[in-house]
C-alpha cells in the first residue's frame, strides 16, 4: 500500500465480499459526512446496496455478516487525528476512527487493498476476496500538501477534481491552490471584475488563452475537498507576482502604467524583466486587498488563507514617492524592512479581522517574520532560521519536492539551468523535520508541501508527468514512520499500483512551446 502504513499485519483467513455485503455505520450520531463516507465506499466496492445503515450505536456486532462496518467513536483518542483501526477478518471488516477523517481514510485503505487484491492468484482473479490484516494507521505530519499552480496555466474544474482525488488515495491532506501570479489571474472576485475579464486570459498562438473560477466553482471544490479530508488553501500573491492585478488596475502599481500580460505573456515568466510589485504606499492598495481577501474568506471556507510574498522585484518601491512616505510613516529604513511591514499588516488583518491564519512564503526573514503567519520555507535556510525563532513551518525546501523540476539529467538539459534534477529516491527522502535539528523543535515543522509551478507544464499529460509517481513518494515522507521508510520496498508498492493510479511518468518530451530562448536564458532562481 501506499504510502505504508504505521503498522500493517497478516491474520489467518480470508474475506470476501458477498451480494449481500452492505456498509454499516456504527456512531453517536447520524452524522452526514460519516454517512457519506460509508456511501462512497459502498459505491466504489460495487456493492448491489450502495446505501449506508446506521446501527445506531457504537456496536458493531448487529451488522450482516459479510459488511464493512464502520465506528467513529471520538472516545477512540488513542488512534490519534485522522488515524484508523482497519481489520479484516474472514466474517467482517470494521473500521475504527476517532473522527471521519481517520475513518475515511480506512476506505482509501480498503478500496487499495481490494485493487490490489485482483491480480492475487487466490482470488480467481475477481478481486471480491481480500487476506486477512489488520492495519493500525496514522500520520506522521499534520500538513501533507499539494500545491498546483493554475495561474500560469488554466487547468478545468474536472482537472481540478481529479488531482483532488490522486491526493485523497495518497492520504495527502492540504490542497494548496496557487490562483494568481504575473501572467493570470484566475478567481472571480465581484468588486474587481476586470481581474477575470481582462486578466484571466492571454493572447497564445494567435488565440485567446485561459479561463478562471467562478466562486460557485470555487466553492464545489472547497466542498469536494472536504468530504475527502483536505483542506483548500486559496493563495493570492502580493506584494509581487502580481502583474496580473496591475494589468488588470494598473493604478495600483507605483507609476500607474499600463502593463501587457498579453502577447508578451510568455516573455514575461517568472523572474524576467517587467516584474512589478504593487505599490504598497497607496492606500488604495492596502484596500484593494483587503476587499479581495474578504471576499476570498466568503467562499474558501477553510481555515488558512496563503497571502504569497516571495520574490518582490527590487528597486522599485525605492524610487516610488508613496512607497517612500510609507517607509517614512512606518518608521521603517529600506524596501525590504517595508516587505515586512507589508506582511505584518496583512497577517495581522487576516487574523484579527478575518479570524483566519495566514501563511507566508519565507522572505526576508533576516530583516523580520511577520508575527500570526505561518512560514513556509522554500529555500532550505528558511525554514531553518523560522524554527529557530520558534515559528511554525511548512517545508517546501524547492531541492527536494518542486514537482516542476526535471526527474533525469536527460530532460534537465532542455530545462532552464537553475533547476536541479529531482528524481524519485530523492522526493521519498524528504524528511521536512531535518531542518529542524533537535527534536523538540520539530514540534515547529507542521509537515511538508510539493508545489508543481506551471510555467512550463502546459497540459494535463506533462502535468501528470510532472506530478506523478513524485507525489506517490511525498505521500509516504509525509505519512509513514521515518525508520518504516524503505525506496526499493515503497518501488515495488508502486509498480503494484501502477495500473490504477496511472503511476508511470509519461515519456513525452518536455517542449517549451511558445518560449523564446531570450526568455529562457533570461530565467533564473532568485
Ligand atoms: C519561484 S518558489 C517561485 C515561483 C516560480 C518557481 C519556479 C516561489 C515561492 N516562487 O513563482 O514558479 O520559482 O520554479
């Protein structure tokens, strides 16, 4: 299974699933979700009766024989947040789980053990007969996130949905949802509808280019999501990759210029030339943001809001007479000391008018941290230096999980330079805690993140490229027990598994379509 399981034993015997099999819910109360969870698994076991009875209590022993029961019983605090008791014996399966997380994850479990159950030669092939086991599961980090970022390439609802469902099937848990930057902008927001009109599409090849989410879209995925256990983490950029909101308004920038996102759009990637942060001397800037960020807590109903913060371009805040009477106002010395201010001022709005938690991208962390924010670290110095100033973390060190980066010293040669080679073995050691060093600051390391930028991953079957089997190796650094972690045991899982999962990398070449090699040259890591 993957990723592996805590503790995972054989037991004599052997189930199997009957037409009469039925999904039993066993709990204090008819809860929707629970009752949601049993459905699902009853759906994708095939079961003749897809609904979910509900026993009424917290015993399981007034179920058919043949059934899956499932008990949450919040008693159970021994198995821990989002942990399960999964047993397989030759009359029965029950689930225990102190939350519905815990317990549908057991599902995931048990639907992996009967896909993999149908090429078992004791089964005749029908995959209706499972071996005995007993799995006691739970993770080893809270934070086990996923981040895509759809701003430079548009990816559809249903695309969306199916990523949403690979990382529910890994037990990945934070669905980091990257929905700005210079080239797009890709959420409706009603007070500033020139952001989707004008700035979610782009002139490529001649055509126009895009596409963004309505709120009724966003908030589908916040709900999908949810039922299975992750949480949507919305992130608007600022104060730089942010060209798409100042093409969009361009009075929100220093000199109030227009700015083209369009033809130029693939000249203008990530770190080239034309990069320009948001005026932050501007009082309307400040409102500008606060008024999306309200209305982005509207529909992510979710606890974490990432307000970005990486790679401001420099020099421009200098020259900038509102920026300089800001710095004046704030009693703060450089652009970089009004970086930090810039944050605070929003981690703190986010918190004290918003009632949600902000997260950063680490930046700037020698001048300041900005106090209510979680950092998340991408270079892996950061991350370092956040713990030691007691701040909790998300390790997303880009050495180790950027998925956009080439896995083979073959395709990295036709990549931009500064992005190394990160092949499988690599991702499966990613240890977010070893920043950490002692083991007491480890309490600091909420868990790990792989973000897949998109500059270069156009479509779905470079994005599954990208993304698959990597993300299979992220699930088991995030999930497993460090001292279980084994690569050539966690390959021969994922060759097992590879049929449903669709593992394999796809093999086509990489094509930078559209890229000029100015453009290419021009990249580097900031
Ligand atoms: C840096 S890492 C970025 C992204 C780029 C990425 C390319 C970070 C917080 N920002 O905007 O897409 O490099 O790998």
């Amino acid at each position: 299974m993957i990723p592996k399981p805590a503790v995972q034993e054989t037991i004599p015997g052997d189930f199997r699933l009957r037409p009469t099999s039925k999904v039993c819910l066993a709990a204090r109360h008819d809860d929707e979700h629970a009752r949601w969870i049993g459905e699902q698994l009853a759906d994708r076991l095939e079961l003749e009766d897809s609904s979910c009875d509900w026993l009424g209590d917290l015993d399981s022993s007034a179920a058919p024989i043949g059934s899956v029961v499932i008990v949450i019983d919040p008693g159970k605090t021994e198995l821990g947040e989002e942990g399960y008791l999964l047993t397989v014996k030759a009359d029965m399966i029950t689930i225990y789980a102190s939350d519905s997380r815990g317990a549908y994850y057991a599902t995931e479990s048990l639907v992996q053990l009967f896909d993999l159950s149908e090429s078992d030669p004791r089964n005749n092939g029908d995959g209706r007969h499972l071996p005995c086991v007993r799995i006691k599961d739970r993770p080893r980090f809270v934070w086990r996130g996923f981040m895509l970022d759809s701003a430079r390439h548009y990816q559809d609802l249903d695309l969306i949905k199916k990523w949403i469902d690979r990382m529910a099937a890994l037990k990945l848990n934070r669905f980091h949802w990257h929905l700005c930057d210079d080239e797009s902008w890709r959420l409706q927001i009603d007070k500033y509808p020139l952001l989707t009109e004008v700035s979610a599409w782009r002139v490529q090849d001649g055509k126009r280019y895009g596409g963004f989410y309505t709120k009724d879209q966003a908030r589908e995925v916040v709900a999908y999501a949810k039922a299975r256990g992750i949480t949507v983490v919305p992130e608007i950029e600022m104060p730089g990759h942010c060209n798409a909101a100042l093409h969009a308004y361009p009075y929100l920038s220093c000199k109030g210029d227009p700015i083209n996102i369009g033809e130029d759009g693939w000249n203008m990637f990530t770190q080239v030339d034309g990069r320009l942060p948001f005026c932050v001397g501007k009082d309307q800037t400040l409102e500008f943001i606060k008024d999306i960020l309200r209305e982005v807590v509207e529909v992510f109903d979710t606890p974490y809001i990432h307000v970005g913060g990486d790679e401001r371009p420099s020099g421009v805040w200098s020259e900038c007479p509102h920026c300089q009477a800001r710095m004046k106002q704030m009693g703060v010395p450089d652009e970089d000391a009004l970086h930090v201010w810039f944050m605070s001022h929003i981690a703190d709005f986010v918190r004290y008018d918003l009632g949600r938690q902000s997260i950063g991208w680490a930046e700037k962390l020698d001048v300041g941290i900005p106090e209510n924010q979680i950092i998340q670290g991408w270079h892996p110095d950061q991350s370092a230096k956040a713990i030691s100033e007691g701040r909790s973390i998300i390790n997303s060190t880009h050495e180790w999980v950027y998925l956009d980066y080439p896995w083979t010293e073959e395709m990295q040669k036709r990549m931009p330079k500064w992005m190394p080679v990160l092949p499988l073995d690599k991702i499966y050691d990613f240890d977010p805690a070893r920043e950490a060093g002692d083991p007491a600051a480890s309490e600091l390391v909420l868990g790990g993140e792989a973000p897949v930028w998109t500059e270069f991953i156009p479509n779905e079957a470079k994005l599954e490229a990208h993304v698959l089997p990597r993300l299979a190796a992220l699930s088991e650094a995030l999930w497993s027990p460090r001292e279980s972690k084994n690569f050539d045991d966690f390959s021969r899982r994922l060759s097992r598994r590879d049929g449903k999962m669709k593992f394999k990398a796809v093999s086509s070449p990489i094509i930078f379509t559209g890229v000029t090699p100015k453009a290419l040259t021009a990249v580097k890591k900031g």
